[in-house]
C-alpha cells in the first residue's frame, strides 16, 4: 500500500512556463488616460508597462536504498508473485512514489505559504509561494486587502459575501474563482448549513456556487490553514490570462541514479518558480 498524498494539480489554478532556463519577465500594458469630449487640441498619453519577474530554481531530493535489507520481506514477496516483477519492479514501485511524495510536498509547502531559501533544508524553502507573494505586496502597498474579519463557523458566509461586494464590477460580470483552505470552507459550510436549514448544494465537483455572484468557492490544501481568500478572474485552464504564473525548464521530474556497491543512490530534481502575472487582477482579504 502507498502513503496518501495530496495530488499535484496546480495545472488547474495556474498557468504554466515550460522551459524556462532565465528569468521571465510578466508584462502588464495599462493604457494611460481617459477618453474625453472632441477638441482639436491634442492630449497625448503613453501607455503605462509594468513586469513581474519570474525566477526558477532548482529543488532536489536525495535517497538511496539498499536492498538486501529488504531480503526477507519485500524481496521474497516480489519473487513469491505478491509483488508482479514483470508490471512494477521493485524499484520503480520505490520511485513512483517518491515521485508523488516530491510533488505533493512541494504543492502543500511551497506553492502557497513557501519562502525560497537556498540554504533551506524543507520543502517551504524549495519557492516563495503566493500567499507569501501576496503578504509581501501589501507590506509594501501594491495590493489593499478588503476587510473581512476574522472567520468562525457563525460568520464565514457573510465575510466570503462581504468580500465578493468589495470585488470590482468588471470581474463580477466576468465571473471569478475564490481560492481558500479547508480550514475556511469547513466553516463556511457549517455557517451555511446554520442559515440554509442544513441544506449545501455543492453544484461541480471541487467548485462551491456562491449564491447571488458568478463565482466560486474552491479550497485548496496549497492554502495550508490559512483565512486568507484569492479572488482571480475565471479563465479557461491553461490560460496565460491567469493571474497566477508558475515556471518551470522540465515536463517531469528529472531522475539520476548511481549504483554504489549493491545500493541504489538516487537524486531527483525539479525546478520551480512562482509568480502573480497581474497584482490589479486578484483581490485578497485582510486575513493572514
């Protein structure tokens, strides 16, 4: 049996640069001025660039296995047939699910609350996440959060709809997606049922109906324990138009394995970096 993990489906939530070997630039183009009554005199505007960085780094995990510890146990089940050698040798049932491992600790870790540290040794150093990204912003008063308070199981409903009438016109018409964690949903449920005489409609796997807004509600385990909710606009998967970028130079986790002796050492290795595209196209509130 393997270990239960969370599942790798950032794909989903975010768009994806694929090998990226430099640092990226995200280019925003606002237009500068405003329309205005005919004269003849001009008044001329420049548009208005503004870039985010993205940066990949490097992130490993080094193991290694001796079998012949495994003599009387996995090995001797593998060559009684418990274990099928010809469909998944021992060794590649090992990998898989280092592989799964890998990733779902960097999604649970990294990608939301993850602080890059190349001196690190955890899986929150690995990339600086965007609930970190997002904290950094308003310390330095490029996002304003809306205000909602702090969550409890008597109030989560009105602050998730407190916060979806503190979200701009064009992105209520348009349609949008609210990221949180499980800790928030678990209450927002709860204070919904308390309303609703105990009534939850859950409309699309993974996707909330918020009622009275074309939007979403959809917890993430990347959002850790966090209050914090993210609006983003609601645009096909796979679309650069996504506020959140994510970069990477390999399709896969890259695999170099050493024989030493009669063990197995293995290093794996997959880059990453993490990126908000457009901080005046997701709206946050006021809870860390």
């Amino acid at each position: 049996m393997r270990k239960k993990v969370s599942e790798w489906d950032l794909q989903n939530d975010v768009y994806i640069h694929r090998n990226v070997t430099m640092p990226v630039a995200l280019p925003k183009i606002s237009a500068g001025g405003n329309p205005r009554p005919y004269a003849e005199a001009e008044n001329l505007t420049n548009p208005t660039f503004t870039d985010q960085v993205l940066t990949v780094y490097q992130t490993k995990w080094d193991w290694s296995a001796d079998f012949e510890k495994l003599r009387n146990t996995y090995l001797s089940s593998t060559s009684n047939g418990t274990l099928d050698p010809g469909s998944t040798p021992l060794y590649q049932y090992i990998l898989d699910q280092y592989a799964t491992e890998y990733l779902a600790q960097i999604y649970d870790n990294a990608v939301g609350a993850g602080t890059y540290n190349s001196a690190g040794t955890t899986a929150a150093s690995c990339a600086t996440g965007y609930l970190t990204l997002i904290a950094n912003a308003i310390t330095a008063t490029t996002l304003t959060a809306i205000a909602t308070g702090a969550f409890t199981t008597s109030n989560a409903v009105t602050n998730v709809e407190t916060f979806c009438a503190g979200l701009p016109s064009w992105m209520l018409q348009k349609g949008f997606r609210i990221y949180c964690s499980w800790t928030v949903f678990n209450k927002y449920k709860t204070h919904y049922r308390t309303l609703n005489g105990f009534g939850f409609q859950v409309g699309f796997p993974g996707k909330y109906m918020l009622d009275g807004f074309k939007g979403t509600l959809e917890p993430r385990s990347w959002m850790g324990t966090s209050a914090r909710l993210i609006a983003v606009p609601d645009v096909p998967k796979g679309s650069p138009d996504n506020a959140l970028h994510m970069g990477t130079n390999d399709e896969q986790i890259a695999i170099y394995p050493t024989i030493n002796l009669n063990t197995i050492k293995v290093r794996m290795l997959y880059p990453i970096g993490l990126q908000i595209s457009d901080l005046s196209a997701i709206f946050v509130n006021d809870q860390a």
